[in-house]
C-alpha cells in the first residue's frame, strides 16, 4: 500500500505532527469500519451503475482499485479526523 498511499501514517505520529506544527488537539476519531462498510457498499453500487449507463474509464477503475484494496484489507486502514486549533498568535 505504501506505492499507493506513500504517506500513510497511524494516529500517533499525526498526533505528534500536530503538536510539533504549533497546534493542540482539541479532538481525533477514527471512522469507524462499520462506516466503511456502509460507504463501500454505495460506491459499488454507484460504480456499477455509472459503468453501464457511462462505459468504463480511468476514474471507475481507479474506484475499483479503492474497493479491491478496502475489500482486502478491512479493519488494517483508516481514517483519522482531528479537530486542530493554533497555538500562540491567530
């Protein structure tokens, strides 16, 4: 996944990233699986649809790709939200 994805990082460097950056956590999440699966179930329904009604292209199959690869890996990616406020001067 690194060709894919080169700068994918878990939660805890993020973490130190924002602090290092000047900014506090106020907040973090991490999107739940279920969530995915609800999510991927419409894209492939979506892109199934689109690809009869429109033929196939670059963007459907690179939409596919994200599908195979969620499909493959469930539960090992993710991803994370954080609500960030600068520290010091606006």
């Amino acid at each position: 996944m690194s060709r894919e994805y080169p700068d994918m990082q878990r939660v805890e460097p993020r973490l130190r990233q924002a602090g290092e950056s000047g900014y506090q956590v106020l907040d973090s999440f991490v999107l739940p699986v279920a969530d995915w699966d609800a999510f991927s179930g419409d894209v492939a329904q979506s892109l199934a649809r689109a690809g009869k009604a429109r033929g196939e292209s670059q963007a459907f199959q690179d939409l596919a790709a994200d599908l195979a690869i969620f499909a493959r890996y469930r539960g090992l990616f993710g991803y994370a939200f954080f609500i960030l406020q600068k520290v010091g001067n606006p």
